[in-house]
C-alpha cells in the first residue's frame, strides 16, 4: 500500500514477514518493520538493589538459576542524570523466563522482581527519531536527536550553551521532547464543551449537524485507519437473501485487548458459531496476527496512540470485500456483503472514544454506503433511551441522529458495560440499522472484558 511516497507491507504470515525482512536487509533497503509477537522479549525491573549495584552480579546469579538474561542495566532518572534503584532485565520469550518473578534474593538482598510498565506515551526510534517502532528493527538513515543532524545522536557531543533542534518542528528542544507540538500525544484536538450545557437544552441542541444528502464513496479516501485483509473470503455457496436476514447470526464484542484472550476467543467462536463478529479495542499492532478457522478477519489498527482498534470476523461463505471509510472521531472497520440476489448491505465496527464530540457528517459516511447498513459497536453513549447512568452531549447527538434519519436502534435491555472501579452498569454496546425492520439483541455473561458480548 502506497501512502505519501511510502510503501507499506502487510504480510499475512510470520514466514512472509521474515522472507520480506530478510529481503530488505541483503538489498540495503530503507526501513523499519514491528517486533512479531513470538520474537518479543519480557522486560522485567528489580526493585530492592542499591542503586550502585553491579550488573555482573545479577547476570551471573540469574544464570545460575537457568535464566539466559540479554540484558542487564539500571535505569536513570533524565532529569537528575543519576540512577534510581531499578534495574531493567530483559530475557527471551520462553516458559522458563516467566520463573524469574518467583525470586526473592539477589546477593543476599531481599529484591521484588514485576514487569515493566508499559508507557503511555508513543515508542520513538532512538535511530531515525520517529514514532511508533524502536531502533532494532529500523534501518532508515539516522538522525540526530539534539540538532536534526543527519547523524546518530551519541556521535554529537553538543556544547552546553548551543540551544536543541527538534527535527519535527524545528523548536528549541530535543525531538524527544513530550510537548512537541509534533508528538502524537499532542496532535489530538477535542472540541470545547459548551457552557452551561447542563442549564440549557438548547446549547445541546446546537451540536446536531443536520444530515446531508448521499455523496458517492471515494474509492480511495485518505484516512489514517487502513483495514487490511488478513485472510482472503471465498465465495462458495453464498445465502439467499430471505434465508441470510432469517438465520444471520452477528454479535459484537470490546475486547479491552486481545492479545491474551485469543483462545477464549477461539472456543467462543465454535459454541456459538456467529456469522459476523465486530470487535472494538482490540489493542493489536500491525505485527500481531488475527486469524481464525472458517473466519476471514479484517483489521483497523491504530497507528497513532495506544489503545482502541477495530476489527471484523466474518464466516468466508458469505460473499464480501473490505470497504474502507475516512473518520477521525471514531473509529471503524467496514465490509460491504453482496447476497445473491443482488443485495448490498454494510457493516462497520465502530469503537467511539470516550472523549470528543462524534461527527454526523462522518456517520453519513456510512449510512450513505448502501440502501442497507448495519452499524455495531461501541458508542461510549449512555442516552435514557437504551441506557441507566448520566448522558451527555453525544449522547444526544446519537439519538437524534437516529430519530432524524429513520433509522432503528438496536440495544439489549441488559447492560452490556460493567466497569471495574465502579457498580454503575450501563448499555454503550449496541447497533444502528437502516432499512431493517428489526432484530434481537442480548447481553451475554461470557468471555473476559468489561463489556459483554452482544
């Protein structure tokens, strides 16, 4: 895939990712690809140890126990240029390694061995200075990190009275500067709340953006969300279109990640047997597979910040082809079906982020697609009219949006978000459909999340 002059490889196994890599390394090539997830290593910190500690001492006790650590170092404070009492161990990712929490001493000190918590900032190459992979597996041409330099940045000893350059904006700091107005923590912009919403209904009402008349799809829409097929559909035996509507079977489903919950997956897959299955918050990196029997599987991975992500499941007896649609305040990954009568008919998955005002004029996107369309998902609304729990702006905006479109809401009576840190359950996992005449939604008590599949 072609995207500002560069070319993106979405391999769709872990041989044609290594074949690929291989490949670009004998030719000399400009890169940079993402760990897979068996060649990850576990990161883990010892806390107990002086800070002066010696790092062969660690190494060779843990080798001693049948651990192989590849690396050993204390990490340091960056503002007071000295080292905290933590050490960063990293080991290969086998069973054995996972022992390693069970120790309780180190050289006769009592140490606390967890694993290492995951930033919430966006990863930056110390090789190249860009986001969202690390310099091991980056072959770009380096830049400096202190004057944008076309050099490494440890082979620029800048002098104390020379301000920085950031080589992203061209400020007077470093480019690993977290308030860079480059930095992908601050390229998100939320639109301000009205005042005094809460007093005025008619505040609330200015937000609706009346709906627009059907534009024809771009067949190729700049978007930062890229679906990709992981797995090609087959077209044998598609169904009717009477048969299709009677016995299809879709269910949606916010994972909260699903790295560790692909077996639960997989066994919910065959008691169930869904014809379609949308997830949100998926969680996965570009580099993660998602692949299931029977299933063709299409994906939205983020390729900003953490978290959210779409994706679709979808049986490959049902004749189908990926569709995707620009949005910026949510996110969504889209198919569209042909049935064989000639019927089309979309599906998005769609995951709203808790924070920001969502567009109609994107959800026209959709609903404009087909005569047919079914939108499931995630809305992060709790209106009165399918939810328990305070409603907000968007929530209203939603709600009319559906009343002014005729369109049909599609919610279970039972709540399908039950929240760790408190007892307020409410309903933000349902469905939109146009030019349907109903359907039945449940709230199931299955899988791990704190969301029910429905």
């Amino acid at each position: 895939m072609m995207n500002n002059d560069k070319l993106k490889i979405f391999p769709p196994t872990p041989e044609a990712h290594k074949a690929i890599q291989n490949k670009i390394t004998q030719d000399g090539m400009k890169s940079h690809t993402y760990e897979l997830n068996d060649a990850k290593q576990i990161k883990v910190v010892i806390r107990g140890l002086s800070e002066d500690f010696d790092t062969s001492v660690i190494i060779s006790h843990l080798q001693n126990q049948g651990f192989a650590p590849t690396l050993c170092y204390p990490i340091r404070n960056r503002q007071s240029n000295t080292n905290f009492n933590l050490f960063l161990v990293t080991l290969p990712k086998i069973p054995k390694s996972k022992e390693i929490y069970q120790i309780e001493f180190i050289g006769r000190m009592r140490v606390t061995i967890e694993s290492l918590r995951k930033k919430q900032s966006p990863g930056q190459c110390y090789n190249c200075q860009e986001f969202f992979h690390h310099s091991r597996l980056c072959t770009r041409n380096p830049r400096c990190m202190k004057c944008e330099g076309p050099h490494r940045s440890r082979e620029y000893p800048k002098p104390k009275d020379t301000p920085p350059k950031c080589l992203h904006c061209n400020g007077p700091h470093t480019a690993n500067f977290t308030r860079c107005p480059k930095n992908p923590v601050n390229r998100r912009t939320f639109s301000k709340a009205p005042e005094n919403a809460w007093a005025d209904p008619a505040i609330i009402a200015k937000i609706k953006m009346p709906p627009t008349p059907a534009v024809e799809p771009n067949p190729n829409p700049a978007t930062q969300f890229i679906p990709r097929p992981v797995q090609l559909a087959s077209n044998a035996n598609p169904p009717t279109h009477e048969v299709f509507f009677k016995q299809m079977s879709q269910m949606i489903w916010n994972a909260a990640g699903i790295k560790n919950k692909i077996n639960q997956l997989k066994y919910f897959l065959l008691d169930w047997k869904p014809d379609i299955l949308a997830l949100q918050e998926t969680h996965l990196n570009p580099g993660d597979r998602l692949k299931f029997p029977n299933y063709s599987s299409y994906r939205t991975d983020r390729l900003t910040h953490r978290g959210g992500r779409t994706a679709i499941l979808i049986r490959n007896s049902i004749d189908h082809h990926p569709t995707p649609i620009a949005s910026t305040t949510f996110e969504n990954t889209t198919i569209e079906l042909h049935l064989s009568d000639s019927t089309h008919i979309t599906i998005s998955s769609i995951y709203r982020p808790p924070h920001g005002s969502i567009s109609t004029l994107e959800l026209n996107n959709i609903f404009n697609s087909n005569s047919k369309c079914i939108a499931v998902g995630d809305f992060n609304a709790k209106h009165r009219s399918w939810s328990s729990g305070t409603w907000n702006s968007n929530d209203t905006i939603i709600h009319d949006y559906i009343c002014n479109n005729n369109l049909i809401l599609l919610a279970p009576c039972e709540p399908t978000h039950f929240p760790n840190h408190s007892n307020n359950p409410s309903t933000l996992d349902f469905g939109i459909l146009k030019n349907f005449s109903s359907g039945d939604a449940n709230s199931i008590n299955a899988l791990s999340s704190d969301h029910n599949p429905v």
